[in-house]
C-alpha cells in the first residue's frame, strides 16, 4: 500500500475509533488492552502507528488532539442548538 493511501486509512480507522463509548459496545484494544469501541485498536494505539508510518509521532498526536478538540466543540455547538430550539418553541 502507498504511504499516502496508508496514512489516510489509518487516519480514517483513528476517527472511527474516537466516537463516544456510549455509542457503541466496548472491549479491551487488541494492542493495549485499554477499553476501545469492538474491541478493535484503540486510537492511540492506531496513533502511534500512524506516528510511526509518517515517520513523525508529534504531528499524529497534534492531529489526533485537534480531531477529538473538533468533536468536543461540534457536541457544544448542538447541545447550544438544542437548547435554544426547546427556547423558540416552548
């Protein structure tokens, strides 16, 4: 596999082991042991992979930071939205 089509898989594999434990079953990441949605790779495990596969673990760190940050706000966002549409129609 190109590294490219290999950081992106990663990269993608990274996102769908970040959502919410509450949205899924959870077991024991098949590297760490840690809990990790099906049990699979964690995305700190898949980070450090991806570290090292781009041959820089800093940047595979920031990015995983600034991605689960993105989730933290995009939650705020609609938590506000929610609240301010039981406001406009209560």
């Amino acid at each position: 596999m190109a590294l490219h089509e290999e950081t992106v898989s990663l990269m993608a594999k990274i996102m769908y082991q970040s959502r919410p434990s509450r949205t899924t079953t959870m077991g024991a990441c098949r590297t760490c042991r840690c809990p990790s949605p099906g049990g699979m790779e964690c995305a700190r495990c898949l980070t450090d992979e991806l570290g090292r596969v781009i041959e820089n673990h800093g940047a595979a760190i920031r990015w995983l930071d600034s991605f689960l940050k993105v989730q933290q706000d995009e939650a705020q966002v609609l938590l506000c939205a929610s609240r301010a549409m039981r406001r406009t129609s209560g």
